[in-house]
C-alpha cells in the first residue's frame, strides 16, 4: 500500500521524444494555454446570464503555478474547462501512435495533476468543476449555476446564509388530484 507521500507524489516524465512528423510539431505548437475555443464559449455564456470571474487566475490560498481557467470569486469556484485529448476525456481519449509508451505517460501525468490541483482547491476552501470541451456550453453553465447557488447558501465564515436561500432540490408536489 502507498503512504500519503508517494501517493502524492507527481508522476515523473522523461524528456520529450523528438516529433514524429513536422505536422505533429506544428500541431503541438499551436497549441493555446488559455483562450481555446470552449473555453471562450463557456465564459461567453457565463457573462451573458451576468456572471462575473477572473480568467486564467490563481484561486486565492493555492499554488501560483496552478491556474483555473475561470474563477468565480464570491462562490469560492474554481472552473477549468478541459481538453479532451491532454485531460484524458473517458469518451474521446486517443493516445497517438507515435511515441505511445511516452504519450501515456504524459497523459497519466495531466490527469494526476489535475487531482492533486483538485485536493489543494478543496483544502482551501475553494470547489473545482470541470468542464469538458465537448459539453454544451449552455448545459455547462446551467449545471455552474446549481453549484454557484448552493456555494453562496452554505455558511461562509461562520456568517448564517442568506434567508432567501432556498434547498437547491426541492421536493416533487404531491398531485392534487390524489
């Protein structure tokens, strides 16, 4: 059985092999750290039902080196929209061909990462929620807006919540009708 420390312990990946073809390396290269497209689309709509977040910041009590692609300050929610390639999406992973045994290492590497980013947000106080690129962005924010609304009801800072709050599922009503 692991012991914390090497359950925590960033999975290590050996230098880059060199590119397979010049199309690969033109590919990797374009490559955006922020600003991709479902990202945009995922801040889009947030900004048009009036959220209003940070982009590409560190949530306060965390890792600078670690940046959540939206955050949402007054909920304590941290938002990363992922790839589905480098996050290693359950429905769209592919590992390339070339240089596998490398590519799967990298990849395990990203989603460890990604959990041990997820830990040091919770034990700040913070909540990530990620969002794969292939969601609807509409859906996404639909299902961001539950999680901010529930954030905002709970007690913060030992202050009551807000009355107007109410339980974010409430109850079916019985049918009149009997």
């Amino acid at each position: 059985m692991a012991t914390t420390a090497e359950a925590t312990r960033p999975i290590v990946v050996p230098p880059a092999p060199p590119p397979s073809s010049p199309a690969a390396a033109r590919t990797m290269r374009a490559n955006r750290r922020r600003d991709t497209a479902p990202e945009l689309a995922v801040r889009k709509e947030l900004w048009r039902r009036g959220h209003r977040y940070l982009v590409d910041a560190t949530p306060e009590g965390t890792s600078r080196r670690r940046r959540a692609d939206v955050v949402l300050r007054g909920a304590r929610v941290a938002v990363y929209v992922d790839g589905c390639f480098w996050h290693s999406c359950p429905q769209h992973l592919h590992v390339p061909k070339a240089n596998r045994s490398w590519w799967e290492v990298k990849l395990a590497s990203v989603v460890e990462r990604d959990r041990r980013n997820d830990l040091e947000l919770l034990a700040a106080g913070w909540l990530p929620v990620r969002i794969w690129e292939h969601e609807d962005p509409a859906a996404a924010v639909d299902a961001l807006e539950r999680v901010i609304e529930q954030r905002r009801c709970v007690t913060v800072r030992d202050r009551p919540a807000r009355p107007a709050c109410q339980p974010l599922l409430r109850p079916e009503r019985e049918d009149a009708s009997g």
